[in-house]
C-alpha cells in the first residue's frame, strides 16, 4: 500500500505544478489564433480569416470579433466589469490578423470566454 502511495502521491503532484504553469501564477493565460468574425467562423468553417478587410467590414457591421486557435477553439472576448462593453473596438485594428492574447479564461457549457489583458500582432 506505501509503495502505491509514494508512486501516485508524486505523479499528481507533477500534474498539478504542470496545470498552475499552463495557467500563470496570475491566474491568466496566453492564446494565440486569427482575430475573426463570429459569423464566418461558425457558417463558413473557416480555419482563418478571408482577408483584415472582411472582418473589419463585418465587425463594423455589428458582428462579434471572436479568437480562433489553430486547434479550431473559438475565445469570446468578454469584459470583467457591469455593465460590459464589446470588445469589438479593442480587437478592430488587429481585424484578420493572427495575434497573441493574455487574459483569464472562463469556460461555461463548452464555450470559452477570455478577459483581455494584452494583444499584440503575433508571427506565425
């Protein structure tokens, strides 16, 4: 029984230290992907944006500006405080552009939702 003990006692410990550093001691977390339009992300399938021009044309129209990973994980850009703004203004000059993005994550029924603490342009 010892001996089982001191061999799972270890791995979850490594378990545990490895799922506090993908998060940061901070809580926050680092995504990279396009910043795309909601709409074509999920009615066209598309894996990255048609062009900055497209997104930018379809976020000034209204629709929500989303983070889509290389993976396919779509981020919803959300604000922490009431009442929340867009965030549509924020992401517009990097419309199109694959970018890195630091913020705490919060998942809810499958989707995910990040609070933006930095972007920048991010190189592929």
């Amino acid at each position: 029984m010892m001996k089982q003990i001191r061999i799972v006692v270890p791995a979850l410990l490594i378990t545990v230290m490895g799922a506090a550093a993908a998060w940061g001691a901070d809580g926050s977390t680092t995504v990279k992907g396009y910043v795309i339009d909601s709409s074509c992300t999920f009615t066209k399938d598309l894996k990255k944006p048609i062009s900055s021009e497209c997104a930018l044309a379809c976020a000034k129209a209204g629709s929500p500006l989303v983070i889509q990973t290389a993976g396919g994980t779509v981020y919803l850009p959300i604000d922490d405080t009431q009442p929340a703004k867009g965030q549509n203004d924020r992401l517009m000059p990097y419309a199109g552009q694959l970018v890195s993005v630091t913020g705490k994550v919060y998942q809810k029924g499958g989707a995910r939702a990040i609070v933006i603490e930095k972007i920048e342009a991010a190189s592929k």
